[in-house]
C-alpha cells in the first residue's frame, strides 16, 4: 500500500517538493531558487524550462533523499503561482518566449484601454475580477500579438496555453493531458465563474482563439499519469496557491478567513456556493470543486503585490540584511518606526486600491530615521497593506472576522504576526503547517484517490499552534493607520502625475 503524497509547490521565486503521510506530517523538502528576470521596468519573466527542471529536480531529490519509491507515492498534488503565463508549441513542448509573470505590468495600457471602452462592471460580472494586467486573459493576448506568427499558429491548433499548473501536468505527462483546475482556469479573465465555461464574449474580447485553451477540470480527481519519476503515479490534485492553502488552514465553512504571507500577500474568505457581492475592491475567485458534479465554492480575495518580496528587497536591493530574518531582529530595536512608512508599490497597488501607476514610497524620513526604523517600517507595510484588504472585505461581505489564520514564510515573524492582530483588532492564529499551500494541494490530491476520506482530516493535520491576541489601543493603531493612508496617497498615480 502507497505510504505518501507528494506535493509539488511551484511558487514565484522557487520550486518545492514536499513528502506527506498519511497523518499529515511532512517526511522532508526539497526546493530550488530559480531566476527572475527583469527586461524592462515593471517587466517580470520566468524561463518555463527552468521553472519544469526545477520542479522535476526537487522531486528527484526528495525521493533520493528519503529513500522513496516512486511505488511508495500515492499520488501528487500541484499548486501554483497562479496567472503566470506560458505559451507553448504541441508539437516540441517548448514554449515561444518566456512566462509572462503574475506581477507583470506590460498589458496596463491594454487594461486600461478596456476599462475607458466601459467593460469593467462586464468583465466583473462574468469573471469576478477587476480589469489589470494582473490576470492571464491580457498576458496571453500580448503574447499572441507580440510572438511572431503566435495567433495564425493557435488558430491552427500548433499551440497551447497554460498556466503553471498546466505547463507542469503537460511536462509531467509528456504532452499528453492539456488541463488546468477550476481555481487557475477563474483567474484567467476569460473564465465565466457562473457557468464554469470559458466565456465566448471575452474570447472574443481578447481575440483569444478557443484552440489554445487547456481543459477545465475539477481540484480534486484523476488528472493524468506521469512516468517521470520512474512508475506510473496518479495526479489527482491541483488549485492555485491561495486556493489550497485556504483549504490546507481548514477554512470550509462562510466566512472563515486565512492570510499567506509570502511573495505577495493574499487575503482569501469562504463565501459558499456563491460569489460575495462587490464594489469592484476585492475580487471574486471559484475556492476549490471536489471532484466532477460536486458543489462549486467561492472565495473573496484581496491580492496584495508586494510582501514578502519586500524583505528580499531589503536584503537583494538595499543590502540592509544579508539575510531575511535578520529584519526582525532589526526591527525589535525600536519600539516604532519614528513615523516612516513604506509603500511597497513596486509594481503597482493592488487590492483594494487597483492602482497599476502606483510606486514604491519611503516617507518620514528625517535625519534620526536609521536602519532599524527601516525594518520595523517594512513589518509595518506588510501588516497596513493586510488591514486594508480585511477592512474593505468585512465592509463588502459584511462579515465580521472574529479571527485571521495564517500561513506563508513572513508568518513565522512573531513580531509581525503581532503587529498583524494589534492593527486589526482580532487573534491572529498561526497554524501548525507554516506552509499550508503545500498540505491543501496534498489533501486535494489525497481525496482524489481516496488516500484520505474526507477533508475534515485537516482539522488534526493543521491545528492552531499559536494566537497572537491584540494588545494595543486604539490610541496607538488609529494614528498608524492614518499615516499609512496619506503615504498611499502620496504613492499612488505616480507614473502618470497629473499636470
């Protein structure tokens, strides 16, 4: 009998593969950096080879490491960064030009473009998204209107389409399954979440011919076989990265919330077999399906840029650390950040201000501003941008959280996690499973062949392990956040100012 689920987490600046038993505990990791480039500014590309060979070895590595058979694996589970796109040949499986990455802002001025013709409340009735160069539909259409002969050849069928968790099963099977999930497939923005189709007006929108396009199937059930590893395994499981780690943090019910605190951040809350009503802030994304004629479930999401990245800053950009847990042990030194706040508008704003102009701002400075108060500003960032997105999600859903899981690499910081719960006024629960991605692409992948029974195994796989309970004022976090709003103004608009 099969004793493990391999989980293959494909992330924005690395690829992990991870070994699970059947109790939920993690057996060992394996995980490889690969390279992010930069051609123009606010440009982000990925090598898709890389990103398959870096997948592939960390698994490679996993099994040899952990003396595994590939006969000891149950099955595989993916999850993704989601919206980074690919565009391959059928016939080579090797891609025409680089991924275009989901922080790429080269499709702004078509974004714009459609939300001038009045499309948005359109777009967002069929998709649940806003209109920003944030989502696949636009990337693939520049692709198909920047790679010579790329549209003739998709119309004829010579090329395929995918997101990471495509481009991954195409490799894994060698060509033969062209599928993404139903998670990917709702933040393409050529995907009706109501109809669980690929929308025709927005096809045509975008003049993306239907050839291109992958195969929709449910999170959870068979997906394909790969003989890579040596034995047939099953692939049974896949969701984008913010999709299972909200059903790794055990959020099935309306209303429960979780927080990744990786790359970016993202804010995602179960609202049930439907999609919350919006203002256009936040957006609405499918959660997961369980398996063909299974209920559909929804989830509000408020993505956040930058996060994370911004500690890599700091270490890559600034030279400030040299590592990035050092920015905690800087950012202890102070009791404040001396009113300096950080903007991590890198590559825009996200939710809830959908600001593709924005940039990057440090503010309040003054000549007693040093490096620690720099470190405690970036903690700060990252919890500000976090309180924004809740604040207008519980506006909109009116929801009031009582609570906030969490997971991701920043969530292991004890001192921003509890920045995190004095700035929203609620526990912030840290989980047992720091990377909750990972458990939820395995759990997904385990019920797919029956290795587990039902999703409620989570709940004793991925207990709270610690509460961070709010400990400050109103006196102190109403100030903070105020200085924070006039910062973003300040950020935002930036590279268009106003004449």
């Amino acid at each position: 009998m099969s004793k493990f689920v391999l989980a293959l987490d494909q992330g924005t600046t690395s690829s992990r593969a991870l070994l699970f038993d059947c109790d939920g505990n993690i057996i060992d990791t394996a995980q490889a950096e690969f390279t992010q480039l930069f051609p123009r500014a606010g440009w982000v590309e990925h090598d898709p080879n890389e990103i398959w060979s870096t997948q592939r070895q960390v698994a490679e590595r996993l099994l040899h490491d952990t003396k595994t058979s590939p006969s000891d694996i149950a099955t595989i589970g993916i999850t993704n960064q989601r919206e980074t796109t690919v565009l391959w040949d059928r016939r080579t499986g090797e891609p025409l030009y680089n991924a275009i990455v989901w922080q790429c802002r080269r499709t702004t001025a078509l974004c714009e473009q459609l939300i001038a013709d009045g499309l948005a409340d359109e777009v967002a009735k069929r998709t649940g998204l806003v209109i920003d160069a944030y989502f696949s539909g636009t990337k693939l259409a520049w692709l198909l209107d920047h790679v010579p002969d790329a549209r003739a050849r998709a119309e004829a069928g010579e090329l395929a389409f995918g997101t990471i968790d495509s481009w991954l099963i195409w490799k894994l099977t060698e060509g033969r399954e062209h599928l993404t999930d139903i998670t990917n497939a709702s933040r393409t923005m050529l995907f009706n979440i109501h109809t669980r189709q690929w929308d025709e007006f927005l096809l045509r929108l975008l003049q993306i011919p239907r050839e291109v396009l992958p195969e929709v199937k449910p999170s959870s059930g068979e997906l394909g076989v790969t003989r890579v590893f040596g034995n047939e395994i099953c692939i049974s499981g896949v969701a984008g990265d913010q999709h299972a780690a909200l059903f790794g943090q055990a959020c099935h019910s309306v209303g429960q919330a979780k927080n990744t605190y990786g790359t970016g951040c993202f804010v995602l809350m179960n609202t049930g077999e439907q999609p919350a009503k919006t203002t256009g802030r936040l957006i609405n994304t499918i959660a997961w399906q369980l398996g063909d004629g299974a209920p559909v479930e929804y989830g509000q999401e408020g993505s956040i840029f930058i996060a994370g990245a911004l500690i890599q800053w700091l270490r890559d950009g600034l030279g400030l650390i040299q590592t990035s847990a050092e920015v905690e042990a800087l950012a202890r030194q102070v009791p404040d950040s001396n009113g300096v706040y950080i903007v991590p508008a890198f590559v825009g704003l996200g939710a809830p201000h959908w600001d593709p102009n924005a940039r990057g701002t440090i503010i309040g400075l003054t000549r007693g501003t040093n490096r620690y108060h720099i470190a405690r500003a970036a903690l700060e960032a990252i919890a500000l941008q976090t309180w924004d997105v809740l604040n207008a999600m519980q506006s909109e859903s009116k929801i009031t959280l009582d609570r906030l899981r969490v997971d991701g690499g920043a969530s292991q910081s004890d001192l921003l996690m509890q920045i995190q719960a004095d700035l929203i006024g609620v526990p912030v629960e840290r989980s047992r499973h720091p990377e909750t991605t990972a458990l939820g692409a395995a759990v997904l992948a385990g019920l797919g062949v029956g290795f587990w029974p039902s999703p409620d195994v989570l709940r004793s796989m991925n207990p709270v392990t610690r509460t961070f309970t709010p400990s400050s004022s109103a006196a102190w976090r109403n100030p903070l956040i105020e200085g924070w709003q006039r910062a973003v103004e300040r950020a935002r608009h930036w590279d268009r100012p106003e004449r």
